[in-house]
C-alpha cells in the first residue's frame, strides 16, 4: 500500500506543485524578466488549467487503451517537458505554451492514481489512499519554497532542477508501478455523456465553484503580498512554504469524511477555503501567515474529498467520477484566474480577493445528497 502512495505522492508533487501551482509562486520574478502585465499573468496560469481539463477529457480513454501505469509515465514526461520550456521561454507566447504542455500531466495523473487505487488496495483503504496521495501537491508546494530561496531570482534555474525531479519520479514509478492484470472494460470508461453529467450534477457545481474562487489564490497570492502588503521576496516564501506544509494535513480528508459524513466535510471545507482568502486582505502578518495556513489544509482537503465523492459516485469506474471532479474543477481555475487578472487590473487586488472570497461561500449552497453516504 505504501509503496504505491508514496511514489503516488511523489508524481502528484511533480505534476501538480511544480508544473502548475509553482508558477504563482515564482510570478512576481517571472513577470519582472519578460514584463508580464496582470492580464498576461491570469492568461499564462489558465493556459495550464486549460491544459489540465483538456487531460481529464481524455484520461479514462487513454487509461483504457494505454493502461494507468502508462498514463501516470505520460504525466511525468509533460510535466517535465512543459518545465523545461517554460525555464527557456524569452517571449509570453512560448511560456503560455510551455505552461500548457506542463499542465497536462495534472490532469491525467489523478484518474490513473484512482484506478491503481481501486486495483491494489482494499476497498476500506481506498478512501484513505486516494486522499494521501493527493497531498503530494503540498508536499510539492512545500519543497518550491526552499528552491526559489535557493535560487532567489534565478526562476529559470528552479523549473530546470523541477524538470529533473520530474525525470528522477517518472523511474520511480516505472519500478513500482505494474500493469493492471484485468484492465477495465471499455463500458466503465464511458466518456462525459449527457447521463454521466445528470448522474454527477452536485459534483460538478461544487467543483467549478470551488475551482473558481480559489484560483485567485493560487495565481496571485504571492504578487499581492510583495505588490500591496509590502512583503519582501524571503517574507513572501515563507508564506508560500506554510501553504504548503499545511497542506500536508489536509490528508486526513478521508478519515474526516468517514467520521462526519462527506456533506458535513464539504460545508466545512468551503467556509475555511473562502474564509482563508478574505483572510488575505487583512494588513496583518499573523492574519496572512494564518490565511495561509486555512487555505493550504482546506484546499487539500477539498481536492481529497472530490475524489472521494467522485469514486462514490462511480465504484465500477472511479478514474471517470475523478476525471468529471477534477475536470469542473479545471473549470473554474481556468475562468477564475482569467477573470482575477482582469479584475485586479480593473479594480485593485483587496477588492478582487474580497470578491472571490464571496463568490466561494455561494457554493455552501450546493447539494451533495446525490448518493447514499457511507
């Protein structure tokens, strides 16, 4: 079991931490080295969550015909050659691509982590497996921090060394990783049909909001700091680093989930993710360290619950309820880093989180009573 969550770990942090969400964090130096304006920045970022949706769309197709173990092997070699364009790039056209083909490996990682799952543990570690797995982007997020302090403005040196970890996880994989014995059939693979979409209607509105509102966050978070709180580079990392390592106890999800019941986690995972980004506004260093404390527990936490939901929702063919989970969830990353840049650029930074912060407690509303809870 282990064997498989740590290298699962391991290829999330690669695909997720330092293909993606790395890019918020080095975007102020990035931005400074090809000027960059904040519409451009939000333009770049939705590039990967485009990316990472187009992926979903074509994840349990490709799982099928190519086997999990083949896709997860996929994941790494995009992520890795997406950060080596990316660490080349002279011009905002060849980083928006490079970002693209980065963003790839995220979106195809997750539903082929979820079919491994359900192929090599049992069914009452399932739960736990896949949310433990989907901690590896905070333990990504966690090791970007000490990298841009090593490499301080040298940004183009720390996607460089990303692209050959990338390289070193792809071997570790392909070493423990099998191919399944009994792939599964071409039925259960069904693609995004109208019923497949009525079937996991409260899914996909959670996740778009979801999506949506913390993509502010994950884009700008960092360049609001140094830009409007006035935080030095080093100061700023900080808060990147506490992200991250918070993160890493928003793997509880599926032991919360089992106590309290998955309606019960979702309220309670939207309340902390919306309030972590009001919290974010308050010119206050305790009150942005803690923001970024609530934020990296309880995105995790809500990513790890999507997949539980998701494979609730789809026992016989979990990669597909992950893939429709996590693709609205690109959704609205996608819209919302768009619409951030636009918006920061139009009003200020203070409104734009304050306003994404509302548009998050919108979703408390949403359903999840679709299923039987376990």
């Amino acid at each position: 079991m282990w064997k498989i969550i740590m290298s699962g770990i391991a290829m999330v942090a690669v695909t997720y931490a330092f293909a993606r969400y790395s890019f918020g964090l080095f975007l102020p130096d990035i931005s400074a080295t090809l000027n960059l304006s904040a519409s451009q920045s939000g333009y770049v970022s939705s590039a990967a969550y485009i990316a990472y949706t187009l992926a979903l769309l074509t994840a349990s197709i490709f799982i099928h015909k190519f086997s999990a173990r083949h896709v997860i092997l996929l994941s790494a070699s995009t992520a890795c050659l997406g950060m080596m364009g990316m660490a080349a790039s002279q011009r905002f056209y060849m980083l928006t691509f490079s970002a693209f083909v980065a963003g790839l490996g995220s979106g195809w990682v997750s539903p082929a982590f979820s079919q491994v799952v359900s192929h090599t543990m049992k069914s009452n570690l399932q739960d736990k497996g896949n949310t433990w797995i989907n901690t590896g982007t905070s333990f990504g997020i966690f090791l970007t921090g000490p990298v841009a302090l090593l490499f301080t403005e040298q940004w183009r040196w720390s996607y460089v060394l990303f692209a050959v970890m990338a390289t070193m996880v792809f071997w570790w994989n392909a070493s423990v990783i099998k191919e399944e014995k009994q792939p599964f059939s071409i039925n259960q693979s069904s693609g995004f049909n109208f019923r497949l979409l009525i079937k996991a209607r409260f899914l996909i509105l959670a996740s778009v909001g979801i999506g949506f509102s913390s993509s502010i966050y994950w884009t700008f978070s960092r360049s609001y700091l140094t830009a409007i709180h006035g935080f030095s580079a080093n100061e700023s990392v900080v808060f990147w680093i506490i992200m991250g390592g918070a993160g890493i106890i928003g793997g509880i999800a599926g032991a919360i989930i089992q106590t309290i019941g998955l309606s019960r986690s979702y309220r309670l995972g939207v309340v902390v993710v919306s309030a972590s980004i009001l919290a974010l506004t308050i010119p206050n260093h305790a009150a942005i360290y803690l923001s970024a404390l609530l934020f990296g527990i309880s995105f995790i936490f809500m990513t790890g619950l999507f997949i539980v939901w998701g494979t609730r929702d789809f026992p016989d063919a979990p990669s597909t309820g992950v893939s429709i989970s996590f693709f609205s969830l690109g959704i609205g990353q996608s819209l919302g880093s768009m619409a951030a840049g636009m918006l920061i650029e139009e009003i200020s930074y203070s409104l734009a989180f304050i306003v994404f912060a509302g548009i998050g407690f919108l979703f408390l509303f949403c359903k999840t009573t679709i299923f039987s809870e376990k």
